[in-house]
C-alpha cells in the first residue's frame, strides 16, 4: 500500500492524519518541515504528501518548491477553512498540487480522497519540463538554465507541453492539433512543422546544440528529454 507522509503545524494533527491514512490500510510517516517532506519524497518517490496548510501563501510556495526541484509525488493540500476560498485553491493547484480541500476534513472524505488520488496515478509535471541545459518555467513561459533565457511564444509553449505530457509516445499531428487547439479555430496542420521549427530553434541554443524533438517520420513528434544529436550536427561532425 503506498506510503502517506504528512506535514503538519503541530503533532497533534500530524497524529490524527496519519491514524486515519492507517485506518484505511496505508502506511505513514510525518516530518516537521517542508525540506525534510521533500527529502522524504525524494527517497521515496510512490509515496503521497499531505500538507496541512494555516494559509494559502504557505502550501502554494511548498508545492511550486516541491515541483521546481522535481519532486513527481503526488501532494494533497488541506487548507485552514479560515483561508479557504476559490481563489486560494485555485493558486495551490496552480502550484503543483493535486487537491485542496478546507481543513478540518471528516476522516471519511479524507480517505476516500486517498483513495482516489492513488486511483489517479503519478503526477505529471506541467509546471516544469527540465531538459539538458534548461528548464521551461510554464508560469514565466520563459526556457532558463545557466543563465540563459529563452521566451516562448503561447503556441510553442503549448506544444512544448503538449509532447512533454508522454515522452514515450509518438504523437501525430492531429494528435498535437487536438492538445493544442482542441477542436476550436484550428489553423491548417502545416502549422504544427512550423512551430516544431521554431521551438527546435529555440530549445537548441539553450541545450547546447542538443534537440529535444524528434522527428519520426511518417508517424509525428516525440519529445526526448535527455536531448539527443540532430542529424544535421552528426554530419558536420563526420565531414570535420
């Protein structure tokens, strides 16, 4: 059963969280500061967080920390009912997390939401795509990395994303037309060359010359994030 570990204001509701994380079948741990929590993900990656909030500004800094250092657990904030309002929840999933809700919360809605978030799977990080030499800030649209910048335009944001959701799949164009646009005053599909053309362009000179788009032709797009060589730079390199 995976693994519930808890940050908490006091013992006390640590105590009371994790008994009921407990009395639904998983295991349960707590640590007392937000760095030791992401130390605690980074050993165990399975595992799932849970925030206890006094205040927005305190769960949107921890989860937008957590994701920037990388941290793919999956985080579930629960809010003081005192500073709990639409606008608040919203920054907090914005941030990275993957539910909010107001504290306190009946222990049977806890569990059930638990339950639900382990039924969702492993969180996949739109905030944040790291590549070799840069990471790509989505609330910034800004690619960063060794003191570089790079602006993105809205579209080559999208796609960015858009690829950056399945490393592992191969995605078409048409596949690429209905993340990017979803249906709704879509341009001709030539339009998706020329945005790979230009991101490629881009991500190349912040990743010293490694791309991050491969081309699988006939077949579409697919986003390696560890870079590779293009062709074009091989050749060069074989005719030196």
């Amino acid at each position: 059963m995976m693994r519930v570990i808890v940050l908490a204001p006091s013992r006390e509701v640590e105590t009371e969280l994790r008994a009921a994380a407990e009395s639904a079948g998983f295991d349960s741990g707590g640590e007392p500061l937000p760095q030791e929590l992401c130390s605690a993900l980074y050993r165990d990656p399975d595992a799932l967080a849970v925030i206890r909030s006094p205040n927005s500004a305190f769960a949107a800094v921890t989860c937008r920390d957590f994701r920037k250092a990388d941290v793919r657990n999956l985080i579930f904030v629960l809010l003081d009912a005192g500073a709990w309002d639409n606008g608040s929840a919203a920054l907090i999933l914005k941030c990275g997390a993957d539910d909010v809700q107001p504290a306190p919360i009946h222990t049977d809605e806890f569990v059930a939401r638990l339950k639900a978030l382990t039924r969702r799977g492993t969180y996949n990080d739109h905030l944040f795509i790291k590549m070799p030499g840069c990471v790509y800030d989505a609330e910034t649209g800004n690619a960063e990395g060794l003191g570089r910048k790079q602006h993105l335009t809205e579209t080559e944001a999208r796609l960015l994303t858009a690829l950056a959701l399945d490393p592992s799949k191969i995605f078409s164009k048409a596949d690429l037309m209905d993340h990017m646009y979803g249906g709704e005053d879509e341009p001709e599909q030539k339009i998706i060359d020329v945005l790979v053309c230009k991101l490629r362009h881009k991500l190349l000179e912040m990743n010293d010359g490694l791309d991050v788009v491969r081309t699988i032709w006939g077949r579409g797009y697919q986003f390696e994030p560890k870079g590779f060589t293009p062709v074009f730079r091989q050749r060069v390199r074989a005719a030196r």
